[in-house]
C-alpha cells in the first residue's frame, strides 16, 4: 500500500522514498512519493506493479483517474478520444435550410446580426471572411424569442458557482494556417484503429512553419481555401520527418461545420474558434464553441456524438447552444474589456456551442497565434486561461435546440 493513501504502515517496515517524475500533459512535476517497503514474498512484485500504476499514471488526456484537482484548460478525456465520424440525425425542422431560415425572426436592436456580402465576408470595418455557409449552426443568429431549454438556467447556476468561463488561447487554442494550390502535399498517419481517418484518404496540404498547440489534444488547423477544406488534427505531431495524429478528418468550409472527427462532439475543429483577425477588429459575427467539465454523456445537433460523462442535473449535452442574456447592456459593465466586450456580444447574438470535454467549468477555445501577430494583450486578456470575470456567466441559458424553436 501507499503510506499516507488511506491505510496504515504496518510495524517493522520501514517507509521509502523516492523521487519521481511525472509528465502532466505539456508540464512536468517532481514528487517525493513515500512508499512502504514490502516484506519479500510472491506477491511483493505484484504490489509494487500497483504502487507504480498509482504514482504513475494516468496521464492528462488519457483515461478518467485524477491525481490532482482539475486545473484550468486540462483535458480529460476518454481513452477513445474525438472518435469516429458518427452522424446523429437531427429532426428535419432542426436542419439548416431555406425553411429553418425562413421561421427565424429578427434579433433585438441591440443585439442584431451584422450584414453580410455577397462573397459571404462580413461588411464592415475589417472585413474577415466567414467560414462555413451562413445558415450554418455557427453562422446563424439566434432568434429573438428563442425556445429556451426546460432545465435552461441550470449551467447558468453552475457557472456562477464554478465558474467564471475561461479563454483557452494558447495551451489549448487551435493553431490555424492557411494552405493554397502550391503547398506541398503530405502523406498524414492516424495511429488509432477506429476506421478509416479522413487524414489518411489523400495527401494534405501542411505548410512548413505549420505546428500544433502545446496541450496534451495537439490540435492544429490548415484551410486549404483553393479546395475550400479544412483539414483538423487531434494530437499531431512530427516524428522523423513524417507527419502523424492521433485521429483527424476534413471539413468543406462552405458547409454546415458538421460532423467532424477532431473534436469531442463530432462536430468541425475550426468552426466557432475565436479567430485573432476578430479579437483584432473586437468582433465576432459567428458563434463561439466551448469546452466543460459537465458536459452530458448525451448529445445534439449539431454534435454527432458526445465524450462527456457528467451525471450532475446541471450538465450540458454536448452540442447545446447556450446565449447569455439578450437584455444585458453588455457596454455599461463595469471593467469590462475588449476582448470580453466582442464575447459578451457574440454570445447574445450567436451564442456558444458545447463541443468538448475538459477541466474547466467552462473554457471559450480561441486561436493560438502561432506564427501571427498576438492580439490577447491588448484586449485585456493578461494570460492563457484568462478569467472572464467582467461577464455575467450566471445569465447564460441553454437553449432549447440550435435553431432557437
């Protein structure tokens, strides 16, 4: 047995303790860990093994056991990670098209949808180019009656007591990078054996600065917008020259954004991230996506499937869509700052979608400004996991489903 886990040290045998290092995702730690001495026997090997499993294991982002509490940003995941592609059917009502547009309203005047081009950019101050078609889950207002959920205001309760939600910048942002006709194709390897890995179906097209995000899901994003698709990794990685992710796929970028294969909720990696160009201009015409650790086992459309695993009555099922409060004066909060400012908005307009598990109560996933220029300071974000403090997370509301009926 571990001395200090629980049970008692017996009589005459001495505690021993030893240095350990444990790997903790993209950190590490170095643990004195005391651990009894073992009278030999047969089964002395067989208890060490188990003391060793202990001290060990189970690493972040592997398995469910936790060694410590949660910290900021920390995945915990299912060994079977993002999986594959499972398409979840939603009611024909709940399906982006002319009919579903058609039943939508308008948004309050303080809350209203910016107008578009007719390339599909933004009109405005800093046009940025929006991805995915604009009756698309991510692109499509909320309406201004809006169903909300029967239980809707339970993760806003939640939130309020384990909150606030956090922004995932750097360690478990998505690095973005743009691909054209002349970039050089390479062959991709999946290592998980759960089918066949929209990676491995053709070459992809990675520039050579390309890189994923530090944390333990090594996310990575490249838009090859001369095919119009987004290429998605979870856990790539470089090993001797040679391109590898844990699992992956393809989305076309004039779609709906679902499935997708690198991602809890089987939904499309890119769509709903925080891009930099956004936080730059302080806004966003698009809604947002988010990790929790009370996501449901269950799912919605647009999610196709769900790898969370909270039991509580407050939990949130994977692909709900969530809007804080439309009646906020988002302006007149007090301290509140640009880069809260631009979420606080796209939240009541566009809302967030759940699409992942994590550690924290709720963490909003930006890019990581690999290789750009970093907008986070200067909109008020201090660090990674920035608390945002100065939005009301308490006057969230879960929505019905997507479309707001």
């Amino acid at each position: 047995m571990l001395a200090g886990s629980g049970g008692s040290v017996p009589w005459g045998y001495p505690v021993c303790p030893f240095l350990v290092h444990r790997a903790r995702g993209s950190r590490s730690a170095v643990e004195l860990v005391p651990v009894v001495h073992l009278k030999p026997s047969w089964w002395t090997s067989v208890a060490m093994a188990a003391a060793m499993a202990v001290v060990f294991g189970p690493r972040e982002g592997v398995g469910t056991g936790d060694l410590d509490p949660p910290r900021p940003g920390l995945v915990r995941r299912a060994p079977d990670g993002p999986g594959p592609e499972r398409v979840a059917r939603p009611p024909a009502s709940a399906v982006p098209g002319s009919a579903a547009r058609a039943a939508l309203s308008s948004s309050p005047p303080a809350t209203t949808a910016p107008a578009t081009t007719a390339t599909g950019a933004v009109a405005g101050p800093g046009t940025v180019d929006r991805l995915f078609a604009a009756d698309s889950p991510v692109n499509t207002p909320i309406p201004a009656a809006a169903v909300v959920d029967a239980a809707g205001d339970r993760f806003g309760r939640y939130l309020a007591a384990h909150g606030p939600a956090i922004a995932d910048l750097y360690e478990y942002g998505v690095p973005v990078f743009d691909a054209d006709a002349s970039t050089p194709r390479v062959e991709v390897i999946c290592t998980k054996s759960w089918g066949t890995c929209g990676l491995s179906r053709q070459p992809v097209p990675i520039p050579h600065a390309a890189a994923p995000s530090s944390g333990s899901d090594g996310a990575m994003v490249v838009i090859d917008r001369s095919t119009r698709t987004s290429y998605e990794f979870w856990q790539a990685r470089r090993s001797n020259g040679t391109w590898v992710a844990s699992w992956g796929g393809t989305a076309g970028i004039d779609g709906p954004g679902t499935p997708g294969s690198a991602v809890g909720a089987g939904v499309s990696r890119l769509a709903g991230v925080v891009r930099t160009e956004e936080i730059a201009r302080s806004r966003i015409d698009h809604a947002l996506v988010f990790s929790t650790a009370n996501a449901c086992p269950t799912h919605r459309y647009p999610a196709s499937k769900s790898d969370g695993g909270s039991t509580r009555p407050d939990c949130v099922p994977q692909g709900a869509r969530i809007q804080l409060d439309p009646s906020l004066d988002v302006e007149s909060l007090p301290g509140i700052t640009p880069g809260e400012r631009a979420v606080a908005r796209a939240m009541q307009i566009y809302g967030a979608y759940a699409v992942d598990s994590a550690g924290a109560a709720m963490a909003v996933i930006f890019e990581d400004p690999a290789g750009k220029p970093d907008p986070y300071p200067a909109a008020g974000f201090g660090r990674d996991y920035d608390p945002m403090v100065h939005i009301p997370w308490e006057r969230v509301r879960v929505l019905r489903q997507w479309d707001g009926r």
